[in-house]
C-alpha cells in the first residue's frame, strides 16, 4: 500500500468515512494493517518511520480544528499561524459605541466625534502533548496496533484544546461584572434567564456551554402552576422529546444548549476533564469571545526504552485567550459534586 493511500486511509478513519471500495467498518482494519505492513519488524519501522508520523500528523491536522469548531465554532474564532509567529486577532467594537454615536448636534452645527479605537491583540501559544508506548512483540502478535497511537493523539489533543477553552473562560471569572456571574447550590431558572438577557444584549442570539453534569441538573424547567400559584417542574413536550432521545434538554427557553464533551482523566472515572460545576453563556452573531490560536504543526518523534519498546511522542502548541468580560456570563452550579481535576497538576 503506498504511502498516498494510506493518508487516505487515515484520513477517512478520523472523519469515520469510506474512501472507494471500502465500508467505515473496513477502513479500521484496512489502516491497522498498512501500519502493520509499514512497521511490522524495528528494522520496517526504522525505515519508515518517518512517512508513518507523516501520515499520523495529516490526520490530527485535519481534525484538531474540525472537531474544536464542531463544538466552539459559534463563539471561537480559531487560527492556525506557522511555527514561532503569533496570531492576530482584533478586537472589535462593542455594541455601545454605536448608542455613543448618536449625539446632539451643537448650535454651531459641530457634530462630536469619536476615534474608531479597534485594538490588535497577540494570542500566544505553549506546547501540549504526550507519548504513547508500543511494544513490538505485542504489535507483531497483533495485540498493540499503530492506529491505536492514531486515535489517542488526535483525541488527546481534541480534548487539549477544550481544556483550553475552559481555562481561559474560567480565568475570566475574577475580572467580570457581577451581573455576569451566579453561584448556587441549585439551578434556579430565573437566575439563568437573567445571565442570558445580559448576553443577548451583545449579539443576535446566545448559547449556553455546559457539561453532561451541568445539563441534568438544570431538570425541568419551573413555572407556576395555575392552582395556588405554587411553582411546579413541569416538562415542555420538546423537552420530554429530547429527554426521550438523548436524556437531556437541548434547549432552555429558547437559547440553545451544547454539550461541552466530558471525559475522565483516570481509570476510576473519579475525575473529570472539564469542571461540571460550570456553565458558560456566549453571545453569537456579534464578534466571538473566545481566541484560539494554534502553532506550526503538531510534531512527532520516538524514544526507545531500555526494554527496547518505542515511546511515541507528540505535542502541539495551542493558546487561548479572552479578549472581552461584559458580553458573556458564568453560571456556577456548586451543589454539583466537584470532581474536576486540572490534568498538568495544578489549579487552572
């Protein structure tokens, strides 16, 4: 196989898509074994090595920023610069700069003014990664296979650039208005709603951001029974539709809800990825608040240990900023077991 198909292969493995005369189930199998044909000895590893990580880095280069907009691209705006350049992004000017145009005009007929005052700001970017091991008498035996490595790069560094997001967003919570952020042992519906008439006033619409934790607990929402006025949880037909379907709302009176992907960072499913005590409430249709930056490209290279199985490493340098805290929100869900833990070891 030559090594044009097997970019192809790889390539349609991350987008779970069928090249000709292939189904999506074949293309797993179809790519394991050109790896294995590729490296099936050191030596065939040795000698190839080089088109392999060539293969691995086409594919993670594809789908690093796909799936990041799958899941942000309304509310991030992503770039991609080369290696040791920073990215440019530009602040834009706010809503309330037009409601400052309009002015009196003087008896003398001079209008005021006021300087269009857009700001360029450099996002910068740090270098995340990690390494998996193969095993040589496993990979022959079948047991380890390269398209393993494949998938726990493009996810881990998937999953990097959402820690990014939350990070920035989370960092951002100490310089924002007060009407901008609520903490609460309980959802309470009415404090949301005020969270998303703030940010509405900043874009066509806005979109809440929150864990499968977070979504659960925000339950049926509440409105007041006809009989005593006593409020009652009562489901809308669409949310018992949703709930049906996927176990929870996709939407809370009217503003749209997006699954934030939620995983855990240890094998005792103690510890979560992302902070399930967070909501994060972003305009859309006006500038985007979230500035993700992505550098050069992701680099591979390989460590061959005293027991003479091979560490692959990979990292990738990404950055994300904030650049505004007016025009979005925080909800802070504490009656939610907190069971984030920052994976680099420290607080975020």
């Amino acid at each position: 196989m030559t090594i044009n198909e097997m970019k192809e292969l790889a390539l349609c493995a991350v987008r779970r898509e069928a090249p000709a005369n292939y189904t999506v189930e074949s293309v797993d199998k179809a790519l394991a074994d050109g790896f294995k044909e590729m490296a099936g000895s050191i030596n065939q590893f040795q000698k190839n090595k080089y088109d392999i990580f060539e293969i691995i880095i086409e594919a993670v280069e594809d789908q690093l920023p796909k799936k990041t907009l799958d899941v942000f691209g309304s509310v991030a705006e992503v770039k991609q610069v080369a290696q040791n350049q920073k990215a440019l992004f530009k602040k834009k000017l706010g809503k309330n700069r037009a409601k400052k145009f309009l002015t009196q005009v003087g008896l003398s007929g001079v209008y005021e003014t006021f300087r269009l005052d857009n700001s360029t700001f450099e996002v910068g970017a740090h270098a995340i990664g990690g390494a998996g091991r193969i095993d040589f008498e496993r990979m022959l035996d079948g047991a380890d296979v390269m398209s393993d490595i494949l998938e726990i790069i493009t996810e881990g560094l998937t999953d990097a650039a959402f820690l990014e997001i939350q990070k920035a967003l989370k960092a951002a919570l100490t310089n924002m208005p007060a009407t901008n952020v609520f903490s609460g042992a309980t959802f309470q519906a009415d404090k949301m709603m005020n969270l998303i008439n703030v940010v509405k006033a900043y874009g066509e619409d806005a979109v809440i951001f929150a864990t499968p934790e977070f979504i659960t607990a925000m339950g049926p929402d509440a409105i007041v029974a006809p009989i005593a006025g006593v409020a009652q949880g009562i489901y809308s037909p669409d949310d018992i539709d949703s709930i049906h379907t996927t176990g929870k709302i996709k939407i809370f009176r009217g503003t749209r809800i997006v699954e934030i992907p939620q995983s855990f960072i240890d094998e005792n499913n103690t510890k979560t990825w992302i902070d399930p005590q967070m909501a994060y409430i972003l305009p859309t249709g006006g500038e985007k608040v979230v500035k993700l930056v992505f550098e050069g490209q992701t680099q591979m290279y390989d460590w061959t240990n005293p027991d003479q199985s091979m560490e692959i490493n990979a990292y990738k340098k990404m950055g994300c900023a904030i650049l505004s805290y007016h025009n979005w929100a925080i909800y802070q869900n504490t009656g939610i077991t907190q069971t984030y833990e920052s994976p680099y070891g420290f607080d975020d």
